[in-house]
C-alpha cells in the first residue's frame, strides 16, 4: 500500500512542477475531457470548488458538468444518468461521480477504466450499476498517511486522480487492483412465467420514472399477451410509442429512449399525482 501511495503523489507533484512545459503543450493538444456528476447541489460552493482544483492542477482541461443535482445520496440515480450519457463523450474522457461518497464507517474510492473511459468516484455500488459487464481493469485509491480525515473526497481526493488519468497516467499508480468492490443487484427485476416485478430506479425533472425493465426481458415473458402493469393501484393495459398517444392527465407507460420501461403522465407529473418515488415497485401481471 505504501509503494502505491508514495508512487502516485510522487508523480502528482513531479507532474504539476513540468505542466507548464512538455504536458502542458500535450494537454493543449489532446484537449483533456472531465465530466462531473454529483448530489452537492449548485448553490454552495462545493462544485466550484472541485472545479478550481481540477483547473489548478490541469489548466487546459474542459470540464463539463453532467449535473450536481443527484438527489442527495441516491446511487440508482447517478448510475441510472452515467450509463446513459458517458459514451457519447469522446473516448478517453474521465468521468468524476460523487454521490453518498462518504457511505460506511471506512469508505473507501475507486477508479477504473470501462469502454475506453475512466472514473473516478467512491466504492459504493454506482459503477457495477451503470457499467456492468463493462468494467476492466478497477483499482483502490491509494490515499497518503497525511489525509486520514478526508470530508471533501470529489475535491481533495477524485480530482486528482482525475487531472492524472486525464495527462496521460496510469491506473497502475493510482491504486492497487482490486476485484472485491460493491455490486448491489438493484437493477434486476424479479419475474415468473406470468409477471415481472420491476423496481423505479430514476424519477427526473418531470416526474417520469424509469424502471429496471428493458423491453427485451418484458417481450419475453409477454408472448404477446395481455397484461396490467399496477403502478401505486393504478392499471396500464397498453404499451405507448410516445406521451401523447394517451389523453393528457392519464398515465402512460412506454419504453424511453434509454429502452427501460418510463412510466409517465402526458403533460403532467407522475410522482407528484401519485406519490411513486425511487424504489418503489411496480408489478405487471400477464394473462
């Protein structure tokens, strides 16, 4: 563990002393990308600030805001947002997530490379969620003796695991490998040859929820058959290509762009009507 530490603050440091020179004109030239994506919210000062680190330790950087309005300790969400938007930023970008970071008496944080990308964020489950099958190589964070009370892990932790990766670093400095890290099984419906219990894994601005049903699981139990989907004593007995093949008040179910099961109301807010939130569950039963 101490080789690992020393290994990557030493090459931290020896890194911010030559940026103005031979890295700096490599950075201008492969345009580093840094997403974050967090449940710190906008009004105080914690993403500037992580922003003011990423930026002091790699000024060429572009950082881009996925969005810091994760309900407050919500994994599902943040899974749910990373595995629907991380590809269609250019490959090599490294992706910082800080949600519910400080989870458990010994938390502990993780970086990792999946499908050409990086991330960087706590060991709490949100990665094996959003990425899956994805994953290579994972490594623990090796952290310095000096920082053993860390508050602001996205700031004085992710960031500069991020700046690194992002100059051209390696995992293998970083951390040591690891293959023991959290994979909640959250994302897996239950079902039987006549219904499918599925779970609300994502409510957004809205008010549409986003089930852990993909349209290929559902046509497979289906058969073609009829069926209700219960949602908080409320039954859809039909499929929509889109909100508006639904008069406006009613709710509707459709398979989203994402290709999970969305349940919706055509020009009003399902959660608020109904009182249905992440985590709830939503059962569908075929004739």
């Amino acid at each position: 563990m101490q080789k690992y530490t020393k290994g990557f603050y030493i090459t931290f440091e020896v890194y911010k002393k030559i940026s103005t020179k031979g890295a700096f004109i490599s950075a201008i030239v492969n345009m580093p990308i840094i997403t974050l994506t967090s449940d710190m919210g906008t009004s105080g000062y914690y993403a500037g600030s992580v922003k003011a680190a990423i930026l002091n330790l790699l000024p060429t950087a572009t950082v881009v805001d996925i969005t810091h309005h994760i309900k407050p300790f919500h994994v599902s969400s943040a899974a749910f947002i990373i595995k629907n938007v991380y590809s269609q930023f250019p490959k090599g970008t490294v992706h910082i997530v800080s949600v519910d970071s400080l989870a458990g008496r010994n938390p502990r944080f993780l970086a990792m490379e999946a499908d050409g990308h990086y991330f960087v964020g706590p060991d709490n489950g949100l990665f094996s969620l959003a990425l899956d099958k994805l994953l290579g190589k994972v490594v623990e964070i090796s952290i310095a003796p000096e920082m053993n009370a860390i508050t602001f892990p996205a700031r004085d932790v992710f960031a500069k695991v991020a700046t690194y990766l992002a100059n051209g670093g390696t995992l293998d400095v970083v951390g040591k490998g690891v293959t023991d890290y959290q994979r909640p099984s959250a994302w897996q419906p239950t079902y039987d040859a006549n219904s499918i219990t599925a779970v609300v894994v994502y409510s957004d601005e809205y008010g549409n929820c986003i089930c852990n049903l993909d349209k290929a699981l559902f046509a497979q139990i289906a058969k073609g058959r009829p069926f209700v989907i219960d949602v908080k004593g409320y039954g859809i007995e039909a499929i929509s290509n889109s909100y508006s093949q639904s008069p406006k008040g009613e709710i509707v179910a459709m398979f989203s762009s994402s290709g999970m099961l969305e349940l919706a109301i055509n020009h009003g807010n399902l959660t608020e009507l109904i009182g249905i939130k992440e985590g709830d569950m939503v059962k569908i039963t075929f004739e």
